[in-house]
C-alpha cells in the first residue's frame, strides 16, 4: 500500500507539536512576565535618575541659600555699621557664588542698605523702598523666597532668591541668580548615550537644558504630554515613568522628579529604543533560546519516533512477507513490550498457517491417487463392458433375428412376439451400451473427431430416412428447410449424423400424432446453424437447464423409449466441434434445438 | 507537496538572489561614496579678524578653539581645516570676507562687529559665528534669543562695563573725578557708554583715537585737562595700539582700567570684562552645532555668564597706588 503519510511523519508532528506548544507557552510566559518586571524595574530606574537629578539641582539652589544664610549673619550687628562694610560683604558674595549676578541689602524695614552688581553701578545706602517688593515680603516672613523664573533680555533665564529676616531686626539679602548657571550641573547628569535631564519652571518653560540654545530661546514646553502630567500632580511624591514624545516627536521614556519649593520639575529622558535596548536583548535571548530549543524538540521528535516505528515496520514487512507466502519468514522484533510479544503472535500464526498447508497437501495427494485408481476402474470396466456385453449381446440380437424371421420353422404368433421383443430389447441395450461408451469417450477426452467435408443435405435426408417410418406412423409432418447456399459442411459426418438423428428422435418421440416436425440450416458467420423444431409437448423453463445432463428425462416420457444419455452426448459431441446448443422451447408450445458447428475458413 | 509559494522555487531564488546583490552593491557604492564624500569633504572653518596676522598673546584663544573642536571630535587637517584672515585693518576685512567665500568655508568666525557686519554684508548663505558687542543695536541679530538669518554668536557686552569700569577706577582712589575713555568713535562703543549711568561726580570725556597718530594728540589732551584715570576701550583699535597707549600711560603715571585679561600680562593696572575663555567655550560649541547641521538661526546669542577682574600689584606698586581690601578681595586674577 502507497502510504500517504507514514507513521515517522505522523510522529514527529505529533511530538514536535506537543513539545513545542509546552516550549512556546512557557517561554511566551516567561517572556511576558518579565518583560513586564523588566519594564517595571526600568522605569523606577529612570524615576531614581530623575530623584537624583532633582536633588542635584535642589543642592545647587541650596548651595546659593546657605551662601546667604552665611552673609546675612554677620550683617545682623552691622544694620548699625559701616556701609562700606555693608558693601564689602555682598561683595564677598558675589565673589562666593558666580551664579549671582546682583544682590541687594535690606533694612528689616524695606529700605536698602548696599547693592552690588556684575554689571550695575553698586550703590551706597541708596534708601530705596522695597516694602512692595514680594522677595521682602516673602523674605521678611521668616522663609527664604524664590521668586518666578523671568528671562532677562527675553533670552537668560534669572531667579530671585531672597533670605535673611529671621529676627525682626535681622536684614534681607535679594539676590539674581543667573540660571544659566545650572547648564554645568544638567550637562553633568549622564543619562544613557543619548538622554538628558532637564527642568522646567511652574509655567512649563525649560530653564535647564545640556543644550543651552534651548533654555536661551525661552523654550516652552507645557504642551508635551508629559509636562502636563508633571503640572497636573506636583506632589512631593509624585513620579510617572511614561513613554512619551519629546520635543522633537521622538518618542522618549521619561520621569520626572518635582522640586517643590521652586515649583520646578526635573525631568529625566531617554530614548525609548536606548532605554529598552537591555528588555529587547533580553526578549531576543530567549527568542533564539526558544528557536534553539524547538529545533532541539523536533530533532528528539525524529528520533524519537524513528525508534518506535522502527519495530512497527519490521511487523509490517514480516507481515507482508508472510502475507506473500512465505511461511517460513519470521519477524525479528526486540523490543519487551506489546509490540514484540504481537510480532510472536504473527510468527506462532505463521507456523500454524505452514503446519495447516502441509497437511492440506498431503490429503490433496492422496485424493488424486485415489481419482487416479478409481479412474482406471472405470475404464476397465468400460472396456469389459464393451467387449464382455456386446459379444453376447450380438448373439441375442442375431439369434433372436434368426427365430423372429421363422428361418428355422414357424413360430406361433406367441413365440414371434417374444421373439420380437428380445430383438428390440437387445438392439436397445446396444445402443445404450454404445452411447455410454461414447460419452466416457468423451468425457476422458480420447474421442477423435474425423473432420472432412460433406455433403450436408445428403447427411439430413441420411437421418431424417432413419425417423421416417416413425414419423410416418404418428402421422408427423417432417418439413425440410435447407439453405440452398449450404451444400458441404465441414465436420465429422458420422457424429454429424448421430446429433441431428438424436434431435429428430426425440422430436417424433415427443410430439402427439398429427404433429409437425422441421429441420433446417443455415450459415451464421464461419459456422453454420442446424435447428430441429416440433409441435410437441415443450420443456418447461424450470428443465431446460438440466435436459442436458446424463440420464434425464422429462416427467412424463416413456422412460423405455430413450437411455436418457442422448441429448447430453449430443451436446458434448457439438462442444467438441467447438459448437453449441441450445433450446428454445415453452411448455405446449413445442421445442426448437440449435446447434452450431464452426466451419474452418480454408475449406 | 505542491507549494503554493514554494521559497525554493528556481525563479524565486534568482529574483532573490539577484535582489540580495542589487542591495550589496547598492550599500558598497552608497558607503564608498559617503566615505568619498567624507574624504573630500573636510569641514572648513574660516577665521576672519581685524587683528595683525601677529596674534600675540589671543593665542591662547585660537588654541582653546582648535582644542575644543578636537574634542569634540574634529581632527585638524582630516575632518577639519582653518582657514586665516588676520588683516590688521578694518578696510581689508571686506575682501578677507569674501576671500572665504569664494573659498566656499562651511562656517566663518569674525571677532568684533565690524568683521561680523562685513560677513553679514556679504553672504546670507554661510553661516556666521560672531563675536561682537552689541550685536542688536549693530543690527548684526535681530534678538539675542532668536537671532533669524545666518549668523549668531556672541553678544561680548564690553561697552556695558565702562561705568562698572568707572566705578572701579573710583574704588581705587576716592579722589577720581575726571576720567578719559581713549577709543574709537567709529566704532560706536563710546555711544552705549553714554546712555549708562555713570558714577555720580565723576566727570568723563572721551579721546577718540582712529590710528596709531591721533595717540600723541589724545595723550596731550589728556594731559591738559587734569585727568585722574583713564579707560581704554575695547575696540580693536585700542588693541592694535596696546604698545602705544601702555606707554602713554606709564609716562603720564595714569591708572587705567582695561577690558580683556590680556592687557593685564602686558603692564595693564586693572581689567574689567567678560571671562573671553568661557565664551571660546561657546564659540567651539556654535561651530560644531552648525558644522553638524544646526542652523544659526536657532541658536540664541549668547552673553557672557562671568566678569573677571583682573589687578596688576607691580603697575600699582610702579603708580605708587595701594589696591583697597575690597578690590583685592573681589579680584579674579591678580598680577603681582
């Protein structure tokens, strides 16, 4: 059989599917999972980046505050000293902290005691009122203030810093601080290779930024996704780690930290493929582990299945071989589970299958023996008959001849009918004897056949002068319908002769007084056709399969008038030309026999 | 099987195969043109100044430009090149320009506003990387945050220091009271000087100095009206005539408070002015931005975030001046 898949294909897929599944599920899982803490574990990474940058920046305002903590106090004692003293101290200040671009002394009351510029003219006990001023305000509450971030030129971004007032006599330090400044402290946060920190004002422009150019254009970046979130949740606590675009569209992972007494946001970014590049490795890893580990399964599956079909295919061969004949063959299968003890099945079945055809054989041999023996019995015994029978036979036949025709004196009308009768009886045993003899002929194949040409309507009016009489007596039409075309015919004659006179018999035999009997002929193609038709009592369908066979004879006809082998030697005669014969007949409607003989084409 | 789309299908493989070479190729001939380009393409940085081909001590300048670009990874001589204007003469500045131009230099750097003006004038196509005073009210920007056209740079905001200047002079002797500016009117810087508040009760008046000729007549003038100190400008003609006028000076025994840190090593007493190494820094920035494709139009102007002062102890010492406590103290680079 032409397997469309074998049981190898079958397996591995079965196997390699099953495997698989279990591997791509569990990696799939595994994969999930951890890219999911992964990306957790990033993002509060990135939230730690932006605390740390927050509090660096914090420091450095700090760094500023404690710088004018440090100069208010000495100050306290000299609201009453010198103003050059005065003086001297803001400028020590300004010599303290470059990010101070100016700085103001103030009496608790508002007005200002010195002032000192990077750029301005400083001024003396100038007097001039600040009370309005919210630095004063705020830094005459007792806390330090920081006012809103102001571009100067509309370019250099500048905060207020106001401290100092912690006693009601203590002065107030104002000072501007020069933001630019904070461009040391962001370029120096290292995030990644290509991210930055960076930090707004409350109003969403950027005021620090590794790129100064950005800062110095007044860059405003409220409208950015994650700039709005950082406004809407200022809280100390709050920290979004979120992918976002940035100002150029490009998408960015970022936090931010706030600084709340500035109102400040520090926001730490990174490119999104940068900041997942180690979560993408990672997914790649177990990517090609997952390939690695499925080509492995579908190795292990071929070879797996290669093991447990290899036995499977040793059965089928053996099976086939056995199927084939050969008994002897035995399946070799080694394997200690079912499927060696179903190859032992196979083999004990084989053996029993040997053993039955060995005994079968010898009974067959015997058989014929016996056939053979019987066989020449049978012709033995025909043999004698022929010989033992007939001899005795003939003289019954011509004695009873001899006495029937009174040559030896005149017999009484009692005597002549015996006489009679012994003749007629005798004649029949003859021909019965003779007609047995020529079926076994027959049968044992050794009747030859005397094939010759003649004269076919010479052969018909032979038999048909043989049932005249009879017909005569009966008063039976005999209507003779030859084809004129048909003059010589090619076949035993004397068999010829012995066929129709057998069908022209039996047709006076069965057809009433008065009837009608007809003989005709006729060429059908490289044969020709003789057929003998009568009026008489018809075969009914049910007989007609068996009038061919030995010894029978319809319900009804004078059994003393026939052997009953006459119509079967007739048939077997004509299948010896290589004819055949059939009937056509219906009860009380008469019968018409056919039979055809071949004729040879050189003839 | 019957495939419907069988990969290895002959025609499949040739259409493949052939794409796969087309794309080598394609890439090989893309990268050894790019590296080509590359090759012959070596970014030229064009130096226009009004300076003497001499630089003299602005050495240290030109130094920290090359050293900065280097760093940030521009190979002088393989991805980079300078080419030198230093005409010494503001009348030859416009054809130094257009020197460059035809040179065809991806970026030009001029110092002071005239050569800026001259670039300006010039070409609106290369990009300028200035370094001026006054670059708005000089018309070279229209703002220092958004500069528009093709240059930008540095807004040096000398001139804005005079009266701090003034001031200083007065620091150091309460008895100034009258000051001469010795500089160049053409220049215009004396004109922001007069809109400045100056110190109260000190009188100034200026010195105009053209060439190195007027300097006699200027120190004669100087002489005649009782002058207590004197400011040097910081045009680059004052800077031209640095021997000349630290010279004038000494003879007259006249304290001087100057600009730039440079006049200091030269004998100068005192220097006021914005920290000109911190803003080469930014320089070095602008030109890298724009050599990587940045547009000057999107770079603010930047201003300096540092004024130094600068005290020579030996010229006072020489001038038989004591420097104050406060000045000393406030001083960034002292000279002694």
């Amino acid at each position: 059989m032409n397997l469309r898949r074998g049981l190898v294909v079958k397996y591995v897929a079965y196997f390699a599917t099953l495997v698989s599944v279990v591997l791509v599920a569990s990696s799939l899982l595994g994969m999930y999972l951890s890219y999911g803490k992964d990306r957790q574990i990033l993002g509060q990474l990135q939230q730690e980046r932006a605390r740390s940058a927050a509090l660096q920046i914090e420091r450095f305002i700090q760094e500023i505050e404690r710088h004018l903590a440090r100069s208010t106090l000495p100050l306290i004692d000299m609201l009453t000293g010198s103003r050059e003293e005065q003086r001297f101290e803001l400028s020590k200040l300004l010599r303290q902290v470059p990010a101070i671009a100016d700085a103001a002394l103030l009496a608790p009351d508002g007005s200002e005691l010195a002032y000192v510029s990077r750029l301005g003219l400083d001024a003396e006990g100038s007097g001039k009122d600040w009370t309005s001023d919210p630095a004063f305000v705020a830094a005459r509450g007792g806390s330090t203030h920081f006012g809103a971030v102001h571009f100067r030129k509309e370019t250099e971004p500048y905060l207020t810093i106001a401290a100092g007032g912690r006693s009601k006599v203590g002065p107030i330090v104002v000072t501007e601080v020069n933001l630019k400044f904070i461009w040391d402290v962001v370029s120096r946060i290292e995030v990644g290779t290509a991210g930055r920190a960076y930090v707004i004002d409350s109003n969403g422009y950027l005021i620090a930024h590794p790129d100064i150019s950005l800062v110095l254009r007044k860059t405003d970046l409220s409208a950015l996704s994650q700039v709005r979130a950082a406004r809407m949740d200022s809280s100390a606590n709050a920290a979004i780690s979120m992918v976002a675009d940035d100002r150029t569209s490009r998408s960015v992972l970022t936090s931010f930290a706030p600084i709340p007494a500035l109102g400040w946001f520090v926001f730490v970014e990174q490119p999104v493929a940068e900041a997942l590049a180690p979560l993408y490795a990672t997914l790649w890893r177990t990517g090609w582990l997952l390939i690695g580990g499925l080509l492995l399964a579908l190795l292990a599956s071929v070879l797996l299945a290669r093991h447990v079909v290899q036995p499977i295919r040793a059965l089928q061969k053996g099976a086939g071989e056995i199927g084939a004949g050969n008994l002897d063959h035995r399946i070799a299968v080694d394997t200690g589970d079912e499927l060696e003890v179903l190859a032992g099945e196979f083999n004990r079945m084989a053996a029993q299958l040997h053993a039955s055809y060995a005994g079968l054989e010898a009974k067959v041999d015997e058989r014929t023996r016996d056939l053979a023996v019987a066989n020449r019995h049978k012709s033995e015994f025909l043999a004698a008959m022929s010989h033992e029978l007939r001899t005795p036979l003939n003289a019954i036949i011509g004695f009873s001849d001899v006495l029937k025709r009174q040559m030896y004196g005149v017999l009484n009308p009692k005597q002549a009918k015996y006489a009679e009768v012994i003749n007629t009886s005798g004649k029949h045993l003859l021909s019965l004897i003779n007609e047995i003899l020529d079926l076994s002929k027959v049968e044992a194949g050794k009747m030859e056949l005397d094939i010759s040409p003649f004269n076919l309507p010479a052969a018909v009016d032979n038999a048909l002068a043989l049932i005249r009489d009879r017909a005569d007596i009966k008063s039976i039409a005999v209507d003779v319908r030859l084809d004129s075309r048909l003059d010589i015919a090619v076949a035993d004659e004397r068999r010829f002769r012995q066929i129709l006179l057998n069908l022209l018999s039996n047709a006076v035999k069965f057809t009433p007084e008065k009837g009608s009997i007809a003989v005709a002929s006729t060429r059908l193609g490289n044969a020709i056709e003789v057929s003998v038709s009568d009026t008489g009592i018809g075969i009914a369908p049910e007989d007609q399969a068996t009038i061919f066979d030995e010894f029978s004879q319809l319900n009804g006809a004078q059994r003393s008038e026939g052997t009953g082998l006459g119509l079967a030697l007739a048939k077997k005669l004509v299948e010896l030309h290589g004819g055949a014969m059939r009937v056509e007949s219906a009860v009380g409607k008469g019968a018409k026999f056919t039979f055809s003989l071949p004729q040879p084409e050189t003839y | 099987m019957n495939l419907r789309r069988g990969l290895r299908q002959p025609g499949a493989t040739l259409t493949r195969r052939r794409l796969l070479v087309c794309l080598t190729l394609a890439f090989g001939a893309f990268a050894a043109r790019t590296r080509a380009e590359t090759k012959s393409k070596m970014a030229r940085v064009g130096i226009v100044t009004p300076f003497t081909a001499d630089p003299g001590p602005e050495d240290a300048y030109w130094r920290m430009l090359r050293q900065g670009l280097q760093e940030r990874g521009w190979e002088e001589g393989k991805t980079i090149a300078f080419e030198h204007r230093h005409v010494g003469n503001f009348a030859r500045l416009p054809s130094a320009v257009n020197e460059m131009i035809a040179l065809e230099v991806d970026v030009m750097l001029t110092a002071g506003a005239p050569a800026a003006l001259a670039a300006k004038g010039a070409t609106d196509r290369i990009p300028i990387v200035f370094w001026a005073d006054d670059p708005v009210g000089r018309g070279i920007v229209a703002s220092l945050a958004l500069p528009r056209g093709n240059a930008t740079g540095i807004a040096r905001q000398g001139p804005e220091t005079y009266a701090k200047r003034i001031e200083l002079l007065r620091q150091l002797s309460a008895g100034v009271s009258r000051v001469a500016i010795i500089d160049n009117p053409v220049l215009a810087t004396p004109l922001a000087l007069r809109q400045q508040r100056i110190p109260r009760g000190i009188d100034v008046f200026d010195v105009h100095i053209r060439a190195a000729e007027d300097l006699s007549s200027g120190f004669a003038v100087i002489a005649q009206r009782g002058v207590d100190a004197v400011l040097v400008g910081d045009t680059v003609t004052t800077w031209l005539l640095r021997t000349e006028i630290l010279e004038g000076l000494t003879k007259a025994r006249l304290p001087a408070v100057f600009g730039d840190v440079p006049w200091l090593a030269l004998g100068g007493l005192i220097t006021y002015g914005p920290n000109n190494l911190v803003l080469m820094r930014q320089v070095v920035i602008f030109i890298d931005k724009i050599l990587r494709g940045a547009k000057p139009a999107d770079l603010p102007v930047e201003q300096p975030m540092q004024f130094d002062l600068g005290i020579n102890l030996t010229t006072a010492k020489t001038l038989g001046i004591s420097i104050p406590r406060e000045l000393l103290l406030r001083a960034d680079r002292i000279v002694e």
